[in-house]
C-alpha cells in the first residue's frame, strides 16, 4: 500500500497516487462496496487491443508480409478502433474517477480526482446519487499539505476527515470523523494554522520516526508539525 | 515503488501502459507498411555506394505501389536479394520488357560496375517483386542511431538497461 511509504513532497505525481489510492482503502474500510465497472471495460478494451497487436506480430513473423497484407490492414484497422475507443473511454466516461461504490445505506458514490502541473492541489469531485435517483455533485479544493508530513509520510486523519466532512454520505457512515475534525477545526484556530493532528496520531508518527515521546509529542502547537525536526 | 502490484486490477493496469507503449508503436508500423505496401517501409542506408545522393545513416521512405506508371530507369529503389537479408539502396539503369516481369539492372550511382555481382548466384537481373519501394523521401544523418547499435552491440545492452530502469522507477 503506497499510503505507508514515505514519498518525495516535491513529486506531484506521487502526492496524487498516494492520495488516490488512499480514497478506496478508507471507503472500503466504511463498508462502501465498491464497484469495478469502469476499470474493467478499460482493461478490457485494452488487452484486447494488445491481444489483436500481438497476433498481428505472430502471423507476420510465421507467414511474412506479402500473404498476410489483408489480414494485416484489417488488424490495423481494427486496433484504430479499439485504441480509439480507449482514449474516448478514458477521457469522455472515466474523466479521473478513482472510486466509484455504493454506501451502507445504498447511495452511490463517484469520487474524480485532479491536479494542475505544478500546482499542489487536490481537485476532488464527487457525484453522489441518492436511492431515489436525486444527483448531486461535491467539489473540494485543498491543498495536499493538509494531510502530508514534512517527511512525506501520508496522515489519514485530516484526508479522511475531508469526505468524512464534506460529503453527508460518507460522513453518517463514519461520524467519528466527521467529529474529530470539528475539534480539530477548533484546535487550529487555536494554534494558528497549526495542522490538526490528534494527539494519538503524534503518537504513532513519534513511535515511527523513532524520535520523541508522547509527552513531548501532545506539548505545543510547533510540535505538531511532526517529523524530524521536532526535537529542535 | 512496486506498492501497486498488491492491487491485481492497478498492477494490470500498468502492465497495459507499458503493452500499448509497444503495441501501438508496432502496429503503425505496420499500418505504413500497408499503406506503401512494403514490408519495410523505412530504411536505414547503410553504405557510401548511392552519394552523394544517400550518405550512410540517411533514412529513406519507401512507396512500393505502381498507381500510375511502372517502375522506371532513373528511380532509386530498395530491393532483397535472395538468400541476403540486407535490403540494399540503388538506382535503376536498364530496364528490358514491361510489366511485372520486366528484367531490371542497378547500380550504385558511386560505383564503377553495375550490380551483377551483389546478385545472387546465377541471378543476371531483378524483376518487380525483388524490390521492396521506391524511395519517395529521405532524412538525412537520423538512422545513424541504429548504425551505431549495429555496429557496437554494447549500446543496445546499456539503452535496454536504462529504459528497464526509467519504466521500472516511474509510474506515470
């Protein structure tokens, strides 16, 4: 699971993989059930284009160009096609989802997820459709800072809370989220910007770093920063 | 790094990235190869004996259709000799009868005899379907890479280890 390495901060393309794969583990872990569909008809036109591609290369080897021709343009046609169809499938109908899942209390869910070059953050879009077939859509802005360390180590608590706050469906099926960042918005009025770390979660990342204590680690709001530099 | 290979769905999924990269570089060749109807569309000169029309590494276009007139005396055309396996570059001075069993002769514009040495055995002159195209454009000094790879087989060993390294560390 990407979410336990430490990757480069500087890496855009790490902090959106890492946050991608973040979003089916939490919702997953809530119960959602998740659904493929999407995933699959693209690996499925995919590997069939590779298949045809592949077959192609083995009647060329085995019987050479001139008696295969026609056999050969129609392969080539047909791979257009199939190519074709994938990037229109990738571009017009997946458009960056990463998760699509039915709650617990069976609304759906599709969560897209985007970044700009060289801009840290995250564009989440969610659509959920309720039972009753009533659509909404969710957009969220935030940076990627929020919920990664110094280190690059990934925090769940704050990306949970995210969903957990902006999003009614996935916050009934977790409340305790939903919560803990209510209390954590008030911390960080407190300490001024401070990232809201619960006093647990320093724990864990004091117990990982090998450094400090959980005193220490409860102290003050420049603690709360986590890594390594805590100690100075 | 190899964090996705936990998630079959993730793992075939760039497993298809890396297939399609090959796939479809693969398959236009072959859809140039039917359009000019060649076998070989693009090819590499590999000897100084066409300058200084062609010096070698130039890279040549092939277009092996007769849609409005027969190949002709004075076309520089690629052509295989049977039981050689390098396609080789040189323009057309003779050409006897008409049809596709016309007898044809070549040489090189920079060498002093025509081609019936580099014939195969017995073989006096070439019909039309030795040759592979006509040469339509060329690019001059671009396939001087795969000279070079050819040439120092070393090359391909470190070029192969460098991509390995750069599909094996990047996800995107």
């Amino acid at each position: 699971m990407a979410s336990q390495e430490k990757i480069s901060v500087y890496n855009l393309a790490d902090l959106k993989n890492t946050s991608d794969d973040a979003i089916p583990n939490y919702l997953n872990s809530l119960r959602f059930r998740q659904s493929h569909r999407l995933t699959d008809v693209r690996l499925t036109l995919g590997f069939s284009a590779l298949a045809l591609a592949a077959a192609t290369f083995a009647w060329d080897c085995k019987f050479g160009f001139d008696s295969t021709k026609h056999l050969t343009a129609v392969a080539v046609a047909l791979y257009t096609l199939l190519n074709g169809a994938l990037a229109l499938w990738i571009s017009r109908v997946e458009r960056g989802t990463v998760y699509v899942g039915t709650s617990p209390s069976g609304d759906e869910v599709r969560i897209s997820t985007s970044v700009e070059k060289n801009v840290p953050v995250y564009h989440v879009t969610i659509e959920v459709t309720s039972k009753g077939g009533k659509k909404e859509t969710i957009k969220i802005d935030r940076s990627l800072a929020e919920w990664f360390d110094e280190t690059g180590r990934f925090v769940a608590a704050p990306f949970q809370a995210m969903f957990a706050r902006g999003v009614a469906v996935i916050g009934s099926a977790d409340p305790k989220r939903a919560r803990v960042e209510e209390e954590g918005d008030q911390k960080e009025a407190e300490s001024a910007g401070a990232a809201a770390y619960t006093p647990e979660m320093l724990d864990v990342l004091a117990k990982a770093t090998g450094v400090g204590s959980a005193s220490d680690a409860e102290a003050t709001g420049a603690a709360k920063k986590g890594g390594k530099r805590r100690k100075a | 790094m190899f964090s996705s290979l936990q998630n079959p769905r993730q793992a075939a999924a760039q497993l298809l990235n890396f297939g399609l990269i090959l796939s479809t570089a693969f398959m236009m060749w072959k859809g140039l190869s039917v359009v000019t109807d060649s076998p070989s569309p693009i090819v590499v000169v590999l000897s100084g004996s066409m300058e200084p029309a062609f010096q070698r590494g130039d890279l040549l276009l092939l277009w092996n259709r007769n849609l409005f007139e027969e190949t002709n005396v004075g076309e520089v055309v690629v052509y295989n000799v049977k039981g050689k396996d390098i396609p080789i570059v040189h323009r057309i001075v003779r050409k006897f009868g008409s049809g596709p069993d016309a007898k044809l002769l070549t040489k090189g514009d920079n060498n002093a005899a025509d081609d019936t040495e580099l014939y195969a055995r017995g073989q006096d002159y070439l019909t039309r379907k030795d040759i592979v195209g006509s040469v339509v454009a060329y690019m001059p000094f671009v396939g001087y890479v795969t000279i070079m790879l050819s040439e120092h087989p070393w090359l391909k060993t470190v070029m192969l280890g460098i991509m390995g390294l750069v599909v094996v560390l990047q996800r995107e």
